[in-house]
C-alpha cells in the first residue's frame, strides 16, 4: 500500500517564474492538503481540498493555488515566485469523515527559489 | 485563533536519558486534538501520538508517554530511555472539529530540535 507520494523531490527556479508541484495521497484518501516549511520552522497550512474544491485556506496570497483531480491527486501551483517561497512543501492527506482527523505526510518537495 | 508554542528550541541529552519536551496551545474551541509528530532529516512527518480534548487520561505507549493538562493548556511528551534513533526535529500539533467535520487544518508549533549522543 503507497503512501504519499510527492513530485519533485527538489526543485530550483528563479524569481517571477512559476511552479507546480505533485501530490498522490494515500491509496483511500480523499482529501488532501498543502503545507510551506520554511526552514527552521514548523509547518504552515495553505489550503485543503476535498472533492476537487478549496475547501479551507490558510493565511496564504492568491499566487498559491491548488488543484485536486477526480482520482484525488492534488497540484500545489506558485506563481511570480519570491525568494521567501524558499521551503519544504508538504502534502498531506486524510480521509474526510475522519473524526480523528489522522493525516499522513509525504516526503515534501524542496523548493529553492534563487 | 489557534497557536502552539513549544519553548524549548533544542534540546540535548546522552543516550539512555528521559526527555520532556514541552507544548502550550491557545484555542477557543472545545473540542480539538492534540497531536506530536516526529521530522528526522529526510524531512516526512512522522506521526506519533495523539489525545483528544475530552480525554485528559495520560497514557504510556512503549517507550513515549504524554501528560495532558487542559487547566494548564499544555501536551507534554516524553520520550523514557532515549536513543540515538530519537535524534529528530518534534513538532506539537493542534486541530479543531467544526460543524461535527474536522476540517483537518493542522497547526504547528516552532518544533524543538532533539540531539541524543551515543
């Protein structure tokens, strides 16, 4: 049984470009959310998605957006990247009527913004 | 609004040791989880226990124990007879259940850098 996968694992860019990052959740789940790791701090959230809808977002501008697809595999997107986008971008993800809200946590992907 | 403060930015201990680290949250819900996750260097968090907060009873799992106080709004986790295998960034966790549905927004305390030394 796959956990969470993400896709890259690293990932480089340069200012004002744009990224898309890659989330498969665990075979199950239906609801995934994104989380930013700066580095030395702990992580923060940016949004959840549940049937292929925002469901909740975190206190993050618009040029972080998201995507999840029928088969609840999720797309993080970044545009006009900034230096301080620097950090570990974590996936997680859960089943919705989980009343124990149980999340599991994949192996981030390691954005560096020069 | 919802925050998690661990205080404790590293902390270092030998090999066979106790350690406490240590958790306060702020919340206005009444119903919420705590949580601890666990972050060694390959960076995936790694869950490890989790109280939620109608259930004050402390409990022991192996060699991880918690102590949860909600008069003092602290999660306290300890780890009995450490190892190097321990040496990992922890973090504290706090979600709420609104409407009956956990929206499953986590949030996450600064983390406190654990060092054990053979």
């Amino acid at each position: 049984d796959a956990g969470v996968t993400q896709s890259p694992t690293h990932l480089i860019k340069t200012r004002g470009q744009q990224v898309t990052l890659r989330c498969s959740p665990k075979s199950g789940h239906d609801t995934v959310s994104w989380y930013q790791q700066a580095l030395g701090q702990g992580p923060q959230f940016i949004f959840q998605y549940y049937e292929e809808e925002e469901r909740q977002r975190g206190n993050f501008p618009d040029r972080f957006s998201g995507h999840q697809f029928p088969n609840y595999s999720s797309e993080l997107n970044v545009n006009a990247l900034l230096l301080g986008d620097s950090a570990l971008y974590l996936c997680a993800s859960s089943l919705a009527w989980d009343p124990h809200n149980e999340q599991f946590f994949g192996p981030g992907t390691r954005l560096t913004v020069l | 609004a919802q925050k998690v403060t661990q205080a404790q930015t590293e902390i270092s201990v030998v090999e066979k040791e106790d350690v406490t680290l240590d958790c306060v949250y702020e919340t206005r819900d009444t119903t919420y989880y705590l949580f601890w996750y666990k972050q060694p260097p390959s960076g995936e968090l790694v869950f490890l226990i989790r109280r939620n907060s109608f259930d004050e009873q402390n409990e022991i799992s192996g060699r991880y124990s918690w102590n949860f106080q909600k008069s003092t709004s602290s999660f306290n986790f300890t780890i009995t007879a450490s190892q190097v295998v321990d040496s990992a960034v922890y973090f504290c966790a706090l979600s709420f259940l609104a409407g009956g549905t956990s929206y499953g927004k986590l949030t996450f305390g600064q983390g406190t850098i654990l060092t054990v030394h053979p």
